[in-house]
C-alpha cells in the first residue's frame, strides 16, 4: 500500500508567514521528527504482532532516509527480511518439539506455506548446512527428508497484512504538523529576535 504522507510546504510557508528558507529547514526537521516517530510507533505494534519480539531486533530491520533541505522527502523503510524463531522465539527442544513462549501471528515455512502452531510437536533444531546457523525446522512429509526452516514474518509484511499502516500514518501526519508548526514558531521567532539586535 501507499505509505506516504504528503505535504503542501508552499501552501504552510504562506499560512505561517514563513520565508522559503525558514520553510525548507522547518519542512526538514519536521519530517524528520515525523520519521521518528513513525518508526517508533511502527516498531512497537510489529512487536505485539510478532509475540513480544524484542523491539532492538525489529529496529535493526528498519532505516530511514532523512529529509534535507535539498531533498525534501523522509523514507522509513521496514525490511522485509523474515525472522528466525530460533533464538527469537524458542531455544530449546524438549520430547513435545520446540515450544514457543508466545506464538507470533504466523508460522511459515521458507516457501512461505503457512504452518500451523501444532505442527510445533514436531518440529526439532538443527544447525543450517549451508549458514551453520541453528533454526528450527520440520519435515515435509513421513520420510526424514526433505526438510525446511520455520520463520516469521517480516517486519514489511507485519505492517502491510495486519493493518497497522493507516494508523501509524495517521500518527506520522499529526506529528509532521505539530513538528512544522513548532520549526515555524521558532524560525519566526529567531527572526525576530535577530532584527531587534540588528537594530538596535
């Protein structure tokens, strides 16, 4: 989905009485701490979606591009690279599979099937051949072979399937206009205070 949100500075540097470079710097500075607070926001409800993940791990698989006066434009990006359960969700083995501590929303396999939790019982934790990591896995089928690795969902399919994106969004504008809003006040104010001691 579309995840922007837009602005008119031309329209807010008339409204504020702004000059064209006080409204660059505080266009700027407002989508930066619009950025901010949107992947704040974003990371806090992908943990919830995801059991509890800790948000240091989430953060990792975020960026964001910063506003610039020249570059009037600020990008958070979720990554969509999906995570193990091992070491994130479960790390242990016991005769009933690898339990889980909470179960994120979804369990899939690295085709991206859907799995489901009780197929946990069966599930053991080996070491990948090819990476060396340890992840938890399952067969496909009755044989021992083949095998694949479960995951959970990434960071960018948490927020575009669960419904997160329209509120956060939401939040992003509110504080893009409270943020350009107090820049402008500032500017404005600075402005002020420098023609007074210019002047005086």
């Amino acid at each position: 989905m579309d995840g922007t949100v837009r602005h008119n500075l031309r329209s807010l540097e008339e409204d504020l009485g702004l000059y064209a470079d006080e409204a660059l710097t505080a266009g700027a500075r407002a989508m930066n701490r619009a950025a901010t607070s949107v992947r704040a926001e974003g990371v806090r409800q992908i943990s919830a979606q995801l059991a509890g993940l800790k948000q240091g791990t989430i953060r990792r698989q975020t960026t964001i591009e910063r506003a610039t006066r020249k570059n009037m434009r600020a990008v958070v990006e979720f990554n969509a690279k999906r995570f193990r359960l091992f070491s994130n969700f479960a790390t242990r083995q016991t005769k009933k599979g690898v339990p889980l501590r909470r179960l994120p929303w979804r369990i899939e396999t690295l085709d991206g099937d859907v799995v489901s939790p009780s197929d946990l019982r069966r599930a053991f934790i080996q070491r990948s051949r090819r990476t060396s990591q340890p992840n938890i896995w399952i067969r496909i089928g009755e044989g021992r072979f083949p095998i694949t690795a479960l995951l959970a969902p990434s960071a960018a399919t948490t927020f575009d399937q669960r419904g997160l994106a329209e509120g956060i969004l939401r939040l992003g504008r509110d504080r893009f206009s409270v943020s350009f809003d107090s820049e402008a006040k500032f500017l404005t104010r600075k402005r002020g205070s420098f023609g007074a001691w210019y002047g005086s």
